[in-house]
C-alpha cells in the first residue's frame, strides 16, 4: 500500500528519482536530527534569515524519512543537489511549521 504524506501530521513528500518518500518530523526524528545539527530554533532562526547550510538541509530532511525507506545520507545529499535548494524548501518550510506549530 502506498502512503501519502498528511500535512495535518507535519508530513511532507520528498521525491527522489521515481521514489517518494513520506517526511514526518516525529519527535525521535527530530532529536536525532538536533543531535547532529544542534539546536532546531537555532536552524529555525538560521532558516528565516536564509542561512542554512546545504548539510543542513539534507540533514534534516534524511532525518525526517521513516526509517524503514530511509535512503543513505550520500544518496540524499546527491538527491537534494540534483533538484536544487529551491526545490528542497518546501519540505524543509513543512518540517520547520511542525517544529515551531506542533501539531496533531
């Protein structure tokens, strides 16, 4: 069965090739996340000031796959340069909301 993400749970879609992979910013996530990146409201601040570092960015968004489908961080990070910042964003802004919002 395939999965959509549900923005009403924080999740985005991130596309990779011919796969998609659905983000959820769970708590476990996210501390893993900040155990390798720091503070979230640090890279929040970083964000809105257009800051962030592109190992952030795969960081976050590698952190935010469910681990049973996460890809290996190089394949993310190839991934991310082959669509482009702009393109990443989106899931990034998505994850970001939930981080500032919370959420159901």
């Amino acid at each position: 069965m395939t999965r959509i993400a549900n923005p009403q749970r924080g999740e985005a879609e991130l596309r990779i090739g011919d796969k998609s992979f659905i983000l959820r910013p769970s708590f476990e996530n996210l501390v893993a996340a900040e155990e390798e990146l720091g503070s979230l409201f640090a890279l929040v601040e970083r964000a809105a000031e257009g800051g962030l570092t592109l190992r952030e960015v795969s960081s976050l968004l590698w952190h935010c796959v469910e681990s049973d489908s996460r890809p290996p961080k190089d394949v993310m990070a190839d991934a991310i340069m082959a669509m482009g910042l702009i393109k990443a964003t989106k899931p990034v802004r998505a994850i970001l909301a939930q981080v500032l919002q919370g959420g159901s």
